[in-house]
C-alpha cells in the first residue's frame, strides 16, 4: 500500500480513522523530502497493517501547514489515536525512523 493523498480537506477524517497515521509534509522542490519519499513508500509496505502513511504538500495545503506549524521539511506528523504524538523534522535512516514509529504500536 503507498501513501496516501492527504489534503486539508480531508486530514482531520484519515487522523480519526486509523490508530496510527504518519503524515509526511513535503513540497516539490525540497530535495530532502524527495529522499524521504522512497524511504517512506518501502515503510508502508514494511508496516502494512500496523501504520498508514500519508502525505500532505505543505504548498498546496496552507491551514493544515500553519495548524501543526510545520517550519521545517521533511516533517512527519505521528499520530496515535487521532493525538499528535510525535513530530519528526529531516531525512533520517528507513531503519532508524522505523524503529521510532514501532514505538507506537
């Protein structure tokens, strides 16, 4: 399963619908969050099941950006049980932010 397409539209809907829910916040023109997006696509189908992966363009979605004040990309929102519970800021390791989203399971 890839990411899904998350909008400001539709956000508050998927964080209530899934236990756990990481929404990576990105644009097109940041070079790190082009990175994190392979990362982030082989974890959806490594954590199937367990985590549902979003992502969220921060240009294209300003009330969500501005709401979760993201001032730095990549950021990937974690949230448990429709609670923000962790916000994870740059490109880090498949292994290592793995281990940190296993944490909430």
């Amino acid at each position: 399963m890839s990411a899904l397409d998350i909008t400001d539209t539709d956000m508050d809907e998927y964080i209530s619908r899934h236990q756990t829910i990481v929404i990576d916040c990105w644009a097109s023109w940041c070079a790190p969050c082009l990175m994190m997006h392979h990362i982030i696509e082989e974890l959806s189908e490594e954590m199937q099941g367990k985590v549902v992966f979003g992502k969220l363009n921060i240009d294209e979605n300003r009330t969500a950006t501005m709401k979760y004040q993201i001032m730095s990309i990549p950021t990937l929102l974690v949230f448990k049980n429709g609670v923000l519970v962790d916000k994870l800021i740059g490109v880090m390791p498949k292994e290592m932010l793995k281990a940190k989203l296993e944490v909430y399971n």
